[in-house]
C-alpha cells in the first residue's frame, strides 16, 4: 500500500500530497491573500517612496557635479538630472535626512520581507509565461524582487560592515535604486486599484495567493500584521539611537556607532575612521612640522603653521557630524579659522570660489573632497582647530579639519594638507 502520498491519496489526509512548489497545494498557508498583501503593499508604497526620495537628496548632498572627486557615479547621465547645489542651511540638514534614510530603511525590513512571503506563490506559477504580457508582468516582478532585495541587501552591509562588495557602494546603489524604482512605479500603477479595492471589501476575494487546501489557522491575519509590525518597532528601536548622544545612542545595539561613547572629555565622541586606519603618522602631524598650504587666485600660495592660524581671527559653530550609514553626533562646539578668510588669504575678498580640501589620509574614501562657493562663504564653516574647548584629537583630525554645516561626514575632510580655492 501507498501511504506517503507521492503516487495517490494518503490515508491520514485524503488528499494528493503536494509535490513540489509548482503545485498550488504546496502553498497551505490560510494567512496568503490578497488582503494581507494588500496591506502590506500600501505600507511599502509609502516608506519606499520616502527611502527613494531621502536617497536621491543624500546623493545630491555631495555635490557630485562639483568636481570628479565628489563624483562617486561619473557615467550616471541624465540620471543625475535632479541635482542642485546643496544648502548649508538649516544645518542639520544632512543629519536629518540621513537618519531618516537609513533608520526607515532598516525598520521596513520586516514588511519587505512579509511582502515577498506573501506573494512567493506566483514565483512558481505555471506555465512561466502565457502570454507576451505576462511575460513582460513576469520580467518586471523579477525586477522589482530583485531590486528590492539588491538594495536592501547592499545598504545593510554598508551600514554594518562599510560594504564589502566589489565595486563602488555609490555606483551599485545609485543604478540599483532607478532599476528597483523603475519597476515598483511600474508595478505600484498596475497593482494599486486591486490594492485599495481589497482593502475596502468586507470579505476577501479567492485569487491566486488563496490556497485551494489551506491548514489549519494558527494566528489571523491581524495577527501576522502586528508581528511583521513588532519586529519593524524592534528594528527601530534598536537603531534609532544612533542619531542622539547620551543614553538613547546606547539603544542602537544593532547600529556600528551605538553603545557607549568611544571616549571620554570634550573629544569623546563619535569617529567614522580612525587616525591609525587612515594611515596618519604622528611626525607629519607634530606642530612643528607640520604646515598648510592654500592656493589661489593667480598661482598665489601661502603656507601655515597651526600658530600662524592661531593668530588669525577666531570663530565658533555648534555643529553636528553626520555620516550616509546614518550614524550622526548632537552640535559639537567647533572654533577655528572661517574659511572665507582662508580664501581672502589668496586674493579672494569678495564671494569666495570653490575649494578643492586634501587630507593626510592614505588609506579609505575622499582623501580629496571639493566645497562649493556656498559652502565656502558661510560664516559657520571652519577650518577647526579646537572642539568643545580642547585641541582635536589624532582621530578628529589634529591638526585642523573641515567642518560646514549640512554637509556629509566625509566632506568634512580630517588632517587638512591643502586647500587649492578657484575653479575646479
């Protein structure tokens, strides 16, 4: 006698036991429908829409059109056509933005994930195509399937483990973003009036995601809604944090730049790299060694010691660092040298130029980082030499760094060499 099933009925459920994920018995759970994955398409359509547009303005927050060492995406065309010159204010602008864009990004996994688990059904659909525009409809779902987890997957790993793909991070993320939203506008045009309209029926209409035999219930759909939502509060909760100081940072335990503060005293807090990772070596560091140079207009060139910027005229901004992985710091204070008079220095009295900042780093991204015109003449950017009243630290940027309102972490360059104003 046949008892497994495999070849007729099975004596302990009386029925032909599914074979294989092709099989529209395969799929018992009583939880797939069209109204729970309605639901959890709206979600969707409405934080990815805000991860898309956060994403766009982080990438323009780097004035990629400035200058090729800001361009992280050269061959980007007319992809690139939103791009503005990006404010200095209000200056937590980026950190807003950034904390934003990844915060949400993180707790909308749970929901990505319940969405896809709610549709994998049609993934195994037979025949794979019935007709042209099925097949088109099945291309753009392996698009957007794809895209999904293409975007989420690389900015997780960027955030946690500064990205260990080959290849730039900005590249892959900038092209991945327009093919995934490409097909999810596609897809949100075609699926939204059977979304809305599942929403509103009082009882749930048989289609594809029903199952013909489904199991017995183990918790209701409501149910599965607040554990997708659950675990998205978990997510949030414990990365969140990561834009405040004090005890909220130590809530961040799934974010690299949570737990307690990397030290103690006014230079206590948050660093993206260290002096030691970027190769800084004290002797080129020392205050009698070391000098900054700054060009200008008609090849004029002075060069300075941490005294002689001493002597200038001395200015404060309370200001924050805010970095893409969304980690960011509270207004630091910050006193040092305006960077305006910087330019004054080298013929520019007037409206200053762009700059183009150089590092002592040799090790990890923009060892180079250009500055525009706006950012150079705002009364708050510095070239720093002190933070909360005590010299930088090694690891911010000793003897003096960049610090601009609004504007990524990394264009805030440590260990200035030079600084070269006029056209870059």
């Amino acid at each position: 006698m046949v008892r497994d099933g495999l070849f007729g009925p099975s004596p302990a459920y009386g029925r032909p036991m599914a074979r294989s994920p092709f099989s529209p018995s395969f799929w018992r759970s009583p939880l797939r429908g069209p109204w729970l994955t309605s639901v959890l398409g709206v979600v969707l359509l409405g934080g990815i829409t805000v991860l898309f547009v956060t994403g766009l303005v982080s990438y323009a927050a780097y004035n990629p059109n400035l200058a090729p060492v800001n361009d992280k995406t050269p061959d980007k065309g007319i992809l690139g056509f939103y791009l503005f010159s990006w404010p200095t204010d209000p200056h937590w602008l980026y950190r807003l933005n950034q904390g934003i864009h990844v915060t949400l990004g993180i707790t909308l996994i749970p929901v990505l994930l319940a969405k896809l688990w709610s549709v994998v059904p049609r993934l195994f659909t037979l025949p794979p195509a019935r007709s042209l525009a099925h097949a088109l409809e099945r291309i753009s779902l392996l698009l957007l399937v794809g895209g999904a987890l293409f975007e989420f997957v690389t900015g997780v790993l960027n955030i946690q483990l500064d990205y260990i793909f080959p290849g730039s991070f900005y590249t892959l993320h900038f092209y991945g973003a327009w093919v995934f939203i490409a097909a999810f506008i596609a897809h949100a045009v075609l699926k939204m009036p059977m979304a809305w309209r599942n929403l509103r029926q009082l009882r749930e209409e048989k289609n594809d995601l029903v199952p013909p035999d489904p199991a017995e219930p183990t918790v209701s759909r409501r149910g599965a809604l607040w554990f997708v939502g659950g675990g998205s509060l978990l997510l949030f909760a414990t990365t969140v944090g990561q834009n405040f100081d004090g005890p909220l940072r130590r809530t961040a335990l799934l974010a690299p730049h949570g737990g307690a503060e990397p030290g103690s005293g006014p230079g206590g807090f948050q660093i993206n790299k260290t002096a030691a990772y970027a190769g800084i070596r004290a002797a080129e560091t020392d205050e009698e060694a070391w000098r900054l140079v700054v060009e200008g207009r008609n090849g004029r060139t002075v060069r300075l010691s941490r005294t002689d910027l001493l002597a200038m005229p001395l200015h404060s901004a309370a200001l924050p660092i805010a970095c893409v992985e969304g980690w960011s710091t509270s207004d630091q204070w910050w006193r040092g040298v305006r960077l305006r008079d910087l330019a004054a220095l080298v013929g520019y009295d007037g409206d200053p130029p762009d700059v183009l900042v150089e590092s002592l780093q040799r090790r990890g991204a923009f060892r180079r980082a250009a500055l525009r015109a706006n950012q150079v003449a705002d009364s708050h950017s510095l070239l720093a030499l002190f933070v909360n009243g005590e010299d930088l630290t090694p690891d911010h940027g000793y003897p003096a760094r960049i610090i601009v309102p609004a504007a990524p972490g990394v264009l805030n360059t440590k260990w200035v060499a030079r600084m070269t104003f006029g056209d870059l």
